[in-house]
C-alpha cells in the first residue's frame, strides 16, 4: 500500500513535534469546554485538520497512528478518493430533498446494494436511517409490527445506542445511562456467551440463554432477539461457535423476529462482509451504520421483505434518513470494498495482529484474553494473579499509547478491554509500528 493514501497525500508515518496535546490543540480543548455541552466528551483531545490512510494530523502538526478509524467509521479511510469524489459530484447536484417527499436513486441504489450483500438469498427490502441507534429502534419497530408481540431480549454486555428505547437495550450504566431513565419498557436482557469468563461451549451457553428467555419472558410475549454477532462497547466480546446459530434457529422455530446489530461488525470490518457471514446462519433483519457511508451519517435495516413491509406507509422514514451525499458516499464505500478487496485487507490485518498480540500475551500475563476477527481485535486486561479485571492498567496504557501518537480506545462493561479498529487503508509498515509502539508501552506499564 502506498506511503501517501488519504485526500490530501497525508505522508503515512507517525510524527510527533509537541507533547501530546500540543499547544494549539490545549488551546482550542479551552475553546471546547466553554462552548460546548460538558456531557460530550472526548478519548484524546488532539484537533484534527486532516486524515487518511493510517494517520491523523493534528493542528500542531502531529501525525497520529490510528487504530481507531472513528469507532470503527472509517473503514475504507478518513478521504478514500471514491467516496471523496462521490461526495463531490452528489453536492453539487443537490444536498437534500428528503427522500419521503421527492425521491432520488441514490437511496434506492444504496437499498438495492444492501438487498444484495447483506446474508441470506431471501427477497428483501432496505429502509434508511440517520445513526446506529435509531436503526436499533426502527428494527424493533419492525420487529414488532410484523409479530405483534412487544418483547425485546438483549444480552449482557450489549451496547445498541444512547436513545430512550436503546438506552434500556444497553447494558452499560455509566456513561451511558446513569441519571437518564426511565428507560422504554418490555427489554429483557439473557446471558451472551463470554468464553473467556464462563468457560461454555456455544450449544451449552444457547441453552442457558434461551431457558432464561422462556422463564423470563415468555415466547408469547416476544417479538424480537437483538444481538451484536460480536460486541462492540462490551468488550469485543466473541460468541463461542454455534451460539449464534442455535439462537437463530430456536427464533425460527418459535416465530421470533432475529435481529443483528451489526453496526461496528458490517462492511469487511470482521474478515468478512458482514460477521453473521463466520455463523452458520442468516439473520432475519440486520441493522448496520458507522462503517457504511466513509464517515457520513448514515444506517439502514435490511430483512426479509415480510417483515420489512408490515409497518404502514408513513410508518418508517425521518428527514434526513437516507440524505443523498450519504447515498453516495455509501456507494461509493461499497465500491471500494470490492474492488480494493478489503475483505482479504482485514483478514491480512487480523493475521498480523494476532501474531504480534500472540506474542505479547505469552509474555505478559496481564494480557487475559486476545480475541477478535479481522481489524476488529482487543486484549482484555486482569490482575494476573486473580484473573479481576485491570481497568487502571487498562486506562494507563492507552494514555501511554495516545502520548507516543498511537489512538487507541477503550471498552468492556469493566472498562479493562483495550480496542483495535485500524482503518483497512492502513499500509502495512504503519501496522507494524503502531504495535511496535504497543509494545513499548506494555514494556514500561
């Protein structure tokens, strides 16, 4: 891969001129906290000016290595020239319209594009939406509309967004949902398949899911099962094999409505198009967001078209679901995909990350657990001596990380799982240095 990928030929190389903020970054972080909202936070307060490829440059002109492509948005870069170009040709046609009033083709291009890739060989449909979050929503709806039944289960650990009815769905209090309650009603919530910590295999952790669901909750009061095929805020947490499978199939055989949230999971990020790809089956709806538009505001629901077309005319949509530079931003992503083949990228990014975490864990005993699929890898962090949860040691090495100009981010209900999401446009020697730079700092944590 080349040394100058990104929009403006951003040189690929890690280049720190300041300490970590610098200068001009303190000074507009001063800026920020007098004029924006104190709820909205920031991981590493470096103003960004420019990204791409691998890198982000900050307005003291620090190169960064990013191994957090935007919570796993950037996936074919910060300025992949299609999405660029996309973008470009889109504004200066026209920026909005709303597709409930007067349509255009983009919306059912990227529809027909998501009908195509998304699992399954069964007719479909696509709606589209603004956020993660309210895809979750619109799924439910959904969900409930074709079942007409109002039970959600969801699972320990699950992250699904920062809405009222997503806010019940996630697991996490802070800082998610202490103080904002009270939360929509009829979310359940059973026990994910942690191999790490409960040791069970994916047939014996499905069964004790779903006793819980039909003790719990009752099939006759259930109209959908939510599930991140592998977690995202909770701790990148990956199912033991067969435990999504038996779930689908006790959805099918009970008339419950399969969701999968796959919006840090979807395109190429997990070695695969989509992470119910590496399960032995096809979700009835999946949701996806982030990685689908190259960074603009965008998520859809794909399913099975009998599903998608219970709710009445009128009864999906929003004012921006579905914005035409989004459209074409997500075509122009899914281009990229396929031709630049990053579904093989992320599986090449997988190996050598797995290798070189390998390493580390064999000789760092706080490292407890190394799991993940494609750029979608973390390292969960204990006391090796009891196996507790280090979230201080968690904390101080991404500090540690974020001073040597490598982003890393945090995550895991116990908050001692560090992430990796590098952007598939990162070259190789980037790759390398950034877990380089990991080492170092494991060295002297």
């Amino acid at each position: 891969m080349s040394d100058t990928t990104g929009g403006p030929n951003l040189t690929q190389q890690r280049i720190l001129t300041t300490a970590i903020p610098g200068p001009k970054s303190i000074e507009l972080q001063a800026r920020k906290q007098a004029a924006v909202a104190a709820g909205v936070g920031t991981t590493l307060p470096v103003y960004v000016v420019a990204a791409g490829g691998g890198v982000v440059l900050d307005v003291d002109g620090n190169s960064l290595i990013d191994f957090g492509s935007g919570i796993a948005v950037v996936t074919v870069g910060n300025s992949a020239p299609r999405v660029v170009e996309a973008v470009s040709e889109q504004v200066q046609a026209f920026t909005h319209t709303c597709f409930m009033i007067t349509p255009y083709d983009g919306y059912v291009r990227v529809a027909e594009a998501l009908n195509r890739l998304t699992p399954g060989d069964h007719e479909k449909r696509t709606a589209l939406f603004n956020s993660g979050a309210e895809a979750v929503e619109n799924a439910v709806k959904i969900a409930r509309q074709h079942t007409k039944r109002q039970g959600v289960v969801v699972f320990d650990h699950a992250y699904h967004g920062r809405t009222n009815l997503t806010m019940a769905m996630t697991a996490k209090n802070m800082p998610y949902k202490s103080g904002f309650g009270p939360f929509a009603g009829e979310v359940y919530r059973a026990p994910l398949s942690y191999p790490y910590r409960d040791g069970l295999d994916g047939a014996t952790a499905a069964a004790r899911a779903i006793n819980v669901i039909e003790k719990q909750v009752g099939v006759e009061n259930l109209a959908a099962v939510v599930i991140e095929p592998i977690q995202g805020e909770g701790g990148f947490i990956v199912p033991a094999p067969g435990f999504i499978a038996a779930l689908v199939q006790w959805c099918r055989d009970n008339s419950v409505v399969f969701v999968a949230d796959e919006v840090q999971t979807g395109f190429a990020r997990t070695g695969a198009l989509f992470a119910m790809d590496h399960e032995d089956a096809v979700p009835d709806l999946i949701v996806t967001a982030k990685g689908i538009a190259g960074g603009l505001p965008l998520a859809a629901v794909t399913g099975r078209a009998e599903m998608m077309d219970a709710p009445h005319v009128g009864g999906l949509g929003g004012t921006y679901g579905g914005n035409p530079l989004a459209c074409a931003a997500a075509l122009a992503v899914i281009e990229t995909i396929e031709a630049d083949d990053l579904v093989g990228r992320a599986r090449a990014i997988e190996a050598t990350m797995m290798e070189r975490l390998t390493a580390l864990a064999e000789r760092d005993a706080r490292v407890g657990d190394l799991r993940g699929r494609g750029a979608m890898i973390a390292i969960e962090l204990v006391d090796p001596a009891t196996g507790a949860p280090d979230a201080d040691l968690t904390k101080a090495v991404a500090a540690a990380a974020h001073q040597r100009g490598l982003i890393v981010l945090t995550c895991g209900t116990e908050g001692n799982v560090l992430r990796f999401l590098p952007p598939l446009a990162m070259p190789d020697h980037l790759l390398t240095e950034g877990l380089d730079v990991l080492d170092e700092v494991f060295a002297n944590a």
